[in-house]
C-alpha cells in the first residue's frame, strides 16, 4: 500500500520526466529539421574544401 507521499512523489517524478520530455521534443525536432537543412551545405563545403586541396596539390 503506497502513502500518500510516496504517491505525490512518484506523481512529481513522472511529471519533471514528461516535462523533460516534451522540452527536448520541442527543441530537437526543429533543431534537426535545421541540421537536416544545412548538412548538404556542410557536405558541400568539405567536398569543397578537398577538392580545392587537391587541385592545389595537382596544379
């Protein structure tokens, strides 16, 4: 038979993990549409980088 405390506690533990859940969940999502968004320009910018690296080498 829980108390009533330990009850509340388990009630406040549960609430702070949904809270730290739907806190991550909102911040995340957009988060990885940007990081989506920007990987091809980041991939682009190495392939860049190592071909600029490689003509200088070859030139």
């Amino acid at each position: 038979f829980d108390g009533p405390g330990q009850q509340a506690e388990q009630m406040a533990t549960l609430t702070s993990y949904w809270g730290g859940f739907g806190f991550c969940f909102f911040f995340v999502v957009p988060a990885r549409q940007v990081l989506v968004l920007l990987m091809p320009c980041f991939l682009l910018g190495i392939d860049v980088v190592i071909l600029g690296h490689f003509c200088q080498m070859y030139s």
